[in-house]
C-alpha cells in the first residue's frame, strides 16, 4: 500500500522556531530510528505511539506532510501492516535527508 503523501523538496519555517530546528530535526531522526528497532521487535505500540507523536508535533514546524506521514503510520501500525510503514519510513529518512529549510 503506497502513501500518496508527497513530501516537499523545501519546508517553510517561521523565524520564531528556527532556534529549536535543530533539536527538531534531531528528534525527527530519533523518531525513524525507534521506528526502525520497533518494526525489527514487531512492537505495533510503539509504531502507534511514534506516528501518534509526529501526527501531532511536525505541523508545528512546517512539515504537514510528514505529520500526514505519521497519521498513516499510526493507522498501519493499528493493521500490523509491516511493508508500509517501511515504505513511510524509508520516505521519512529520505526526506529528512534531501528537505531544504526555507526561513519566513
């Protein structure tokens, strides 16, 4: 099951929070790594829970689309749906990796 979410090449953030960006971005990839160990254990909770705190902490910042990303791994983990949430993942790490930060 693919996501039709397609994440942006730049992401706008407001001047205000440009100074937590930093531990943001760190805790994104921390997120994708306690993804990662979770879908080794089969740990569906944790999957749940990882997705329930993007869902809710990425639109903060400018980064709907990966919040998006987070609901639709919150729901795949409620259907123990392993392949697709690899697929968010390994979108979620490629896009933390490729994303331009654009100050507004």
């Amino acid at each position: 099951m693919k996501s039709n979410i397609s994440l942006p090449k730049t992401v706008n953030v407001e001047s205000e929070l440009m100074h937590m960006l930093p531990r943001f971005l760190e805790a994104r990839r921390e997120n994708i790594h306690d993804l990662k160990v979770a879908l080794s254990q089969s740990n569906w909770q944790k999957i749940s829970d990882v997705g329930h705190i993007l869902a809710g902490i990425c639109g903060s910042f400018g980064f709907d689309e990966l919040g998006e990303l987070g609901r639709e791994i919150e729901q795949l983990a409620l259907q123990q749906n392993e392949p697709a949430i690899q697929e968010r993942v390994q979108q979620m790490e490629q896009h933390m990796a490729e994303v331009k930060i654009i100050e507004v």
